[in-house]
C-alpha cells in the first residue's frame, strides 16, 4: 500500500505572502502570478485589514504599496510593523524616489520595487530575502519550511521557541503532557538537535 505522502498531488507552496495593495488589477494580478508560481498569496486593500492580517497569522513576507490611502504613505506603517514583527518586506510604487526610498528603508523594507515589474522579479527579490533572512519570524518559518515540519510540529515548535515549558504548551493547545514530549522529541529528531537550546541556536543562530 502505497504511503499518502509519497504521493505529491500538487508542488509545495514557496511561501506565504500578504499583498498590500489598493489598485484591484494591480492587487489581483500580483496575487494570481504569485499563485502561479505556488506561493500562498494573501491580498488587501486597506491598511486596516492588512494591520490585523500581520499581527493574526504567520506571514513569510509583506509587499506593499506606498499609498494605501489617497495622499497617506500607510504602506510604510506596514513595513515598520512588520519589522517590528519580524517579517521581510518589500515595497511597491508607481512614484518611486530618492525620498519614499529613504523612508522605506528607514522604516525597515529589504527592497523596494518600481511598478510595473515583471513577477519574476518579485519573485527573485523574495527568494533572496529568505535565503538571507533578516527578520526573525522569517528565519524561524524557514528552518520549519526546509526540515519539512507538520503543521501540528510548527504550532509547537513555535511555542517551544517563545521559552515555554512543556507543561506550558500543553496548556496552551489543550493536549496531553505525553503528547507535547512525543512531538517535542520527533521535532528535535527532524532538525537534528538534543534540546531546547540546540533548537534555538540552529532555529536563530548567532
């Protein structure tokens, strides 16, 4: 009997993106290139949706506009934000200059693209960014992404990360103590680590 994951029914998924972009064919278009190219690509239109976006889920990188709001560099808030979260991004604009660059880079972008691009060009830019990751969030979906951890081994992995203990994290998910041990050690079997400070050392290395 042949085993389910043997069995590739599609290729996996680069990354998952969140697209901030006000102009819907722009948004659109972006969104369903990177589809093609089999990233997950989430897209929204207002700062306030893509706000909430980066703080609810685990993003690999952001790609916003400078202008989400007529007149308002909101897209930049984004970037700052997602610095502080710990996600590359990159930004888009059809305006672009000397000054939206500086504030861009200041506010913590990896790169900045002029519209129009070619969505291989987008496509490199972030394959290069998570392959010399800066922000940490990204570094750590990475390291999950390459040693192709489960989703059920990410969830707690991730909070294994964030220093809590054992019995800690079996409260938080709402499992068994037995259960977090079995996929602490099958985690650190994956990525070929004895413990937790080897799991963090390899996860964020200094």
């Amino acid at each position: 009997m042949t085993n389910a994951r043997q069995t590739v029914y599609e290729p996996p998924k680069i990354g998952r993106v969140l697209i901030a972009e006000d102009e819907e064919l722009v948004g659109k278009s972006i969104q369903k290139d990177l589809q093609s190219k089999n990233f997950k690509a989430d897209w929204m239109t207002t700062y306030e949706s893509c706000e909430k976006a980066l703080k609810e889920n685990d993003y690999h990188a952001l790609i916003a506009d400078v202008y989400l709001t007529k007149d308002q560099p909101d897209g930049l808030n984004l970037v700052k934000l997602a610095k502080e979260i710990g996600i590359p991004a990159v930004i888009i604009t059809s305006a672009l200059d000397k000054d939206v660059a500086k504030k861009g880079l200041n506010n913590g972008a990896d790169h900045l693209l002029e519209k129009p691009f070619e969505i291989d060009e987008l496509v490199t830019v972030l394959l290069e960014i998570w392959e010399n990751p800066r922000g940490l969030i990204s570094r750590r979906e990475r390291c999950f992404d390459q040693n192709q951890l489960t989703d059920k081994e990410r969830e707690l992995c991730r909070l294994i990360l964030k220093g809590l203990t054992n019995q800690e994290v079996s409260n938080v998910v709402g499992t068994t103590l037995g259960t977090v041990k079995f996929y602490s050690s099958q985690i650190f079997e994956k990525l070929g680590v004895k413990n937790r400070a080897e799991l963090f050392n390899l996860v964020f290395p200094t």
